[in-house]
C-alpha cells in the first residue's frame, strides 16, 4: 500500500486526465487513469491542474536580515511553491545559521551563497572587495553541499560603489575552479556598473536577474530597440531569468522583448516580505499570470517555474512529473473570465480575465491544503 493517490487531476500541457501515486518520498506511478492503486490517502482533485511543484529560483528568505528576508514557507509550498532558492542573502559568515533555520521548514530550500561573506547585512555588500574571500566561500560549499546551488553577484551601483564588474570577475574565478557545471546568477541594476560590461563576462548557463526592467541601464537602447550586446548574450546562451522583484519587472520592456522574441527561460519572482505582502509580487501565482497575460501557454509558463530552474541549479530529482522524481507537486485551478489587475514594479497596470489559483502542495510526499 502506496502513501498518496491523488486522483482525477488534469494536465497543464493538454487538459487530459492526469492521476499521481506517491511512494514515501518518489513518485512512483504517473498516468490518465491509475487502476488498482490503494493507499493510505486519497485525494480527489475534481478536475484541477497538477503539475511538477513550482520552483521559485529567486527569493530571499532568511529571517534574520533587515532588508530583505522572509520566512520559506510563506513564499513557498503556502503559496504553491514547493522549493524555493535564495538568492544570496547569506554569504560565508552566516549561510551555515541559515541552513540550520531551513532544516525546519516544510518547503525544499536552497540557496546561492553571495560572492561576499556578509551577504546582505547592508545594500553596499560589496563596497569592501575584502570581503570577497575563496577560502571561507569554498569551505561553505564544500560544506553544505545539498544546500548551496551556486553563486550570487549583485552588480549594481548601490551594491558594487566604486567596484565596478570587480566582484563578478572574483566570482568567475571562483565559479571556474568549481567546475563549468556550477552555476552564477547576476543581479543587474543601476549604472555603473554598465550592463554591457557585466554581460561580456557571462558565459553559457550563467544566470541574469532582472534582465526586463525598466531602468536606464537595461537592454533597450535610447530608441527603445533591444541592445546588440543583449543579443550576443543571449544568443550564446546566458539565462535570462525574470527576477520581478519590487523594482525589477516592467511591462514596456517586456513588450518589447517579447515581441522580439528575447523571452525569459525562467520565471522568478524576488519575492521577499514587503514586496510579498504590500506588491507588486504579492505570490508566485501573481507572476505567473502576467506570462499567461503576454500569451505563453499554461504548459510553457509551467516548464518555466518547474523542468527549466531545476536544470539551471542541477536539481536533478525535481521539475518533472515523471515516476522516480521527488514527490513535489503543485495542484491549482485557473479560474477564467475574472477580471484581474496586474502591476509591473513601476506601478503600470493592466487588466486580465484569468486567474491561476493554487489549491494545494505536495512536498516530498506530504500534501497540504492551501486554498479553498
């Protein structure tokens, strides 16, 4: 006898009937109909969507900072997101307290550890290069190997000062003695330093942040058309990852990109408290509409927060809703013609008639009712 069946579900990618069993932990058996399936629980989904859990790659979740921080299972499996990555709020010094606090949440955390070994303790986290140490940082690495994913740089003025690309350089560095496979994400922002300049030093599989702001050191030229270095990234393979974010999601940039064809291989959301609990990010979900808003697919919105973060971080047992997997999943309801407002984070609005509405979680085998 299995642990869970959930029952009468439905597909993201073609509505057809979709059943799940769970065994301990794994999924063990995926299908329209599963015949003959006895277990302790069984849960009839009435014809809601259930996918692989959502992967929320960058948030900010360690309760203890002062400027941006949350608690993991707010941002996570309560609002349908089943593993959440931190975004470098923690670096050397603290990233093994973190750990610790992470061992007691229900939902699946990670984290990059900031190139610098305060983390985010103040803005300016990289003012001081002297912070930017090898040893302590491939220690932490070393150490909580099944916790840290990669490496986080933010590269903007009011983080670097005076410093310019220096501490994405140092983390290259660091990144290549770690093996090709370990992967760097790069917050972008404010000049300097140039946003041309933290590109040319991005190689395939790394990660850019906040690539669709709306600042002028962004990837529109004064003519409003994407910027030739924006291309050449994004033609050799750079992530281009959301990073919505209180000031970091615009829709006319994003216009224009996508009309481009210059689209996100991976749905962020930055989320941390305020912007949680006062907007414009408020949930996973909220971020996802705005893609469904833009046209993509339900299936290709959902491979964007699922198959996509979990090969940009190598979770190799997430992502997927395949026998063998870990029993992380996302059930939800997309309620259509209600009428919603959607805000980018220069308080821009626009209206949308459908609605995704997460109803429960599954984390490694465990499932928890979130909504009604």
């Amino acid at each position: 006898m299995i642990e869970l069946y959930l029952k009468n579900g439905k597909n993201v990618a073609d509505d057809s009937p979709a059943e799940v069993a769970v065994s301990g932990t794994k999924i063990m058996a995926v299908g329209h109909h599963l015949d003959g399936v006895r277990a302790h629980k069984t849960i009839d989904l009435k014809g809601k969507y259930i996918s692989p859990g959502w992967i929320d790659d960058h948030t900010h979740c360690y309760e203890k900072l002062q400027l941006y921080y949350d608690d993991p299972d707010e941002v996570g499996y309560k609002s349908g997101v089943t593993t959440v990555i931190d975004a470098g709020s923690t670096g050397a010094e603290n990233i093994g307290d973190f750990y610790q606090i992470t061992r007691k949440k229900v939902t699946n955390v990670y984290s990059m550890i900031n190139v610098g070994e305060t983390g985010i303790l103040a803005q300016n986290e990289l003012e001081d290069l002297k912070t930017i140490q090898k040893a302590p940082l491939m220690k932490a690495i070393e150490q909580y190997s099944n916790f840290i994913v990669g490496i986080k740089a933010r590269e903007s003025h009011s983080v670097v000062i005076n410093n310019d690309v220096k501490p994405l350089k140092l983390g290259k560095l660091f990144q290549k003695e770690l093996g090709g496979n370990f992967p760097i994400m790069v917050h972008v922002g404010a000049n300097p330093p140039e946003l041309k300049s933290v590109l040319a030093l991005m190689d395939e599989h790394d990660i850019l942040t906040h690539g669709y702001n709306g600042k002028p050191n962004g990837i529109l030229d004064q003519a409003g058309n994407i910027q030739q270095f924006v291309w050449e990234a994004y033609r050799r393979g750079v992530t281009f990852d959301v990073g919505h974010g209180t000031d970091s999601f615009n829709f006319h940039t994003f216009d224009i990109a996508n009309a481009a064809g210059l689209i996100p291989q991976t749905i962020s959301t930055d989320i941390y408290c305020r912007n949680r609990i006062n907007g414009p990010v408020f949930n996973m979900a909220t971020t996802l509409d705005k893609f469904l808003m833009y046209g993509y697919s339900l299936k290709e919105v959902i491979s964007k927060v699922t198959e996509k973060p979990a090969a940009s971080f190598n979770l190799v047992n997430k992502g997927y809703l395949q026998p063998g997997y870990d029993a992380d999943l996302t059930i939800f309801s997309l309620n259509k013609n209600t009428e919603i407002t959607l805000i980018d984070s220069n308080q821009n609005k626009r209206k949308y008639n459908q609605k995704i509405c997460p109803q429960m979680t599954v984390v490694m085998g465990k499932a928890y009712q979130i909504g009604g």
